[in-house]
C-alpha cells in the first residue's frame, strides 16, 4: 500500500526502462494481467495519475474502443496530455520465454492507443513488461528491443529501489495481498478479544462531546505518527474510531479533521488506524469506517487500497451512501483536491448542527461532488493520483512528437524528476 505522498525526495529517471522499475511503486504492488497506463500533466509533464486495469481473462476477446474512452475520460479529467502504456500479461502469455515476436495483447494496446490519440493525449511509448524484462509494443529494432527482451541496467534498478526504501516503501507482491490487509480478523485472534475486553473500559474514559473526542483522537494519532513502530495505544485508537465512526456527526467531524490540512505522517497514521478497525468491527459501524479508510486512502493518492476499502464497506453494509460516493469517485477519476476543495469550507457548525444529523455526503450533494455527468462504464480501474503539490510530486518528461503516434519512446530521456511518484487511486 504505497500512496503518492509517501515519497518525499525527487528521484531522477531515464526513459522508460526506469518507468517500469518504478510502476510498481506507483501501483503499491507488482501488477499481473493487468494493463497499466501512467498519465502525464499538460504543463510540465508531471505524474497526474496511474491507472491499472485488469486485463481481459480471454487473450482472443475482441477489444473495440467504446471499451477505453473511460481511460481517456479519467486522464482528461485530470488534465494529462500524454501516456505511457505498460502491458503486464499472464504468466500463460509471457512472450519472454520462447522468444515470440509477437507481443500478447496488441489488439488491447493499439485500441486504447487509438482512443487516446482521439482524445488528443500522446501515447510516448507502449510497453511488455514481464519481471524486469520488457519490450515496446512500437519498436521493431530487435537490437533495442530483442524478443528475449531487454533489462534495465542493475545498477539503476538497485539505484532507484534504494531510493524508494529509503522512504520506507516497498511495493506487496500482489493485489491480492492488498486486499489481505482488510480480511476480517476471528473473533478468537488476540487483538479482537483484547479490544472487546477493554471497550466499555475505553468508552468511559473518552472526554464528553464529538468535538473533544476527534480532537483528542487526532492529538493520538500524531503521536503514533510520530513513533510509528508503536504499538502501544493501538487498542485505544481502535477502539476511539469505532465509536467515533458510529454516529455519523462525529464521523463526518473526523473526516473532516484528519483530510483536511492534514499530512502525512497524519494520514498514514490514521490509515493504520482504521484498516486494524475495519478487520475486527462487523456490520453497520464496520462499513463506516472502511468508508473513512478509503476516503483517506483517497486523499492519499492511493487508488487501489481506496477501492479495496469501499469494497470492504460495501459488503459489510451495501447502502453505506460514503462507500457507494467514494466508489463513483474513483470510477471518475477524480483528484484528491476534489474533496479537500468541497469539505474545506464545511464548518463543525454545519457538521455537528444540522437536526437531521445528515452526512457529509447528504451536506454538500452528490450531484455537487460528481457532477451530473455519467461516467463511461470499465471494469473498476486502480487510480493511483499525487496527493501532494506537484513540486513535491513530479515527472517531467519531454514533450512528445505527436507525428508519430505509436512511435518508440527514445532508449534514453533527458533526465527526469519523479519526485513522490504515485501509486494504482487508484483509480482500482
């Protein structure tokens, strides 16, 4: 689980050998049968977003465009101008190990590759990746892109890996194992009976009012923030967020307090938090919080833990109406400052005041966080968005030429800065 905001040095990167050592970084885990699209910003050609979809299971499916204008509809709306393309197939189509020199899933490739053009987002190169080898769907140069694949250089790969330890982010082996993370704990695990032990203890001691108690809870969480190899407290916090999150006035104060001006070691804090809470509460009170959890994930930048959470919410309480917004927010794409520009200006006033104690999400609208416009429908994509400003956030990559629409991204790129990339907000 790595969100944009966790990177907070720039790296430096060259062409797209360097990209696809960083996509699962960007991602939060290695992708597998999936395709990947890393969307660039107009201006500077900054990271805006990255996208992962699952691939078809049927490699023979016929791919028609009407099924990737939602790709370029989310890339439009966060402003990207060009694209990448990365290509993770199945293990039952690697193209590395006998050498094919037909690469799988073309006809996906040069689909979404014509509806990009369409849209008038540069598509800079189309790659197959497999491990750490990879090929370009664009070059037929067998010297650049030999079948057998070629691998990036050792020494940038371990360069770039250490630069993503050195932030404390290592990419999951696999999707799957994001989803692990929220799998409901047994009532006989230690932490669900040391929780239910201490509960009514806990509650009492909370001070009165929603106000006191968020501000309290939050004053925790940076302390945890602060020592986040702490485990001591944990249970409180579990605890606090639970009841917090069962009325929906101190749920929606609470949103509002740990997104709102908040940073990072705040929000990672919070996330941890609640995803131990979403494993060991069940029904009603469980689904809010994974609702609040994959607000957080979102406003993180981190697309894919944001879906893997609503998913989570919508199944302990399928009318959750926080779960089903945050699942039309991600199909659409849209930007952390999507919710932050909303609920900056909602008061605890109108928070704690309203006398039929609606939620954020009855407050503002959903027509008025949405839109009216109706989304394109895809399988659920991974949307992964920098959560942080750009400076802080970026890849810079050269202008594309746009007379070349499938053209050959160049071996080597002026160097680069990825500073903070971001990871599959996915839209997931």
């Amino acid at each position: 689980m790595t969100p944009a905001s966790a990177f907070s040095s720039p790296l430096l990167v060259r062409g797209p050998d360097h990209l696809s050592v960083a996509v699962p970084y960007l991602v939060g885990f290695y992708p597998h049968a999936s395709l990947v699209v890393v969307g660039l910003l107009a201006d500077s050609q900054r990271v805006g977003l990255t996208l992962r979809v699952d691939l078809p299971a049927d490699p023979h499916q016929p791919s028609t465009p009407a099924e990737w204008h939602q790709v370029a509809a989310v890339l439009e709306g966060s402003e990207c101008t060009a694209a990448v393309v990365l290509v993770y197939p199945p293990d039952s189509e690697d193209p590395f190990t006998d050498h094919h020199i037909e690469l799988p899933r073309r006809q996906c490739v040069d689909a979404l590759t014509d509806v990009l053009c369409d849209h008038d987002i540069a598509v800079l190169d189309t790659l197959c990746v497999v491990g750490q080898r990879l090929r370009s769907y664009g070059c037929s140069d067998l010297v650049c892109c030999p079948t057998g694949g070629r691998t990036p250089n050792p020494e940038i790969v371990s360069r770039l890996t250490a630069s993503f330890v050195a932030d404390g982010v290592a990419p999951l082996p696999s999707r799957t194992h994001l989803e692990q993370q929220l799998e409901a704990r047994e009532l006989t695990d230690p932490l669900c009976q040391q929780i239910s032990a201490e509960r009514d203890a806990v509650i009492l001691r909370l001070p009165a009012g929603e106000v006191r108690r968020v501000q309290g809870f939050v004053e925790d969480l940076r302390a945890l923030a602060a020592e986040p190899h702490r485990r001591a407290g944990l249970v409180r916090l579990v605890i606090t967020a639970e009841e917090l999150c069962s009325t929906i006035r101190a749920r929606d104060l609470l949103l509002r307090e740990i997104t709102i001006d908040s940073d990072r070691g705040l929000l990672s804090a919070a996330r941890e938090v609640l995803s131990e809470a979403v494993r060991c509460v069940p029904g009603y009170v469980g689904a809010q919080l994974a609702a609040v959890l994959a607000i957080c994930a979102w406003v993180s930048g981190d697309g894919a833990a944001g879906r893997i959470a609503v998913t989570r919410s919508l199944t302990l309480d399928p009318d959750c109406s926080l779960a089903l917004l945050v699942d039309e927010v991600l199909d659409r794409g849209l930007p952390p400052a999507t919710w932050r520009a909303l609920v900056n200006d909602l008061t605890t006033e109108q928070i704690l005041g309203t006398e039929q104690i609606l939620g954020t999400e009855q407050i503002l609208g959903t027509e008025q966080i949405l839109g009216t416009e109706q989304p394109p429908h895809l399988s659920p994509p991974d949307l992964s968005v920098p959560a942080s400003p750009p400076s802080q956030h970026d890849m810079a990559v050269p202008s594309p030429v746009r007379s070349s629409p499938r053209g050959h991204m160049p071996e080597v790129l002026p160097t680069v800065g990825i500073g903070g990339l971001a990871s599959d907000g996915q839209q997931d």
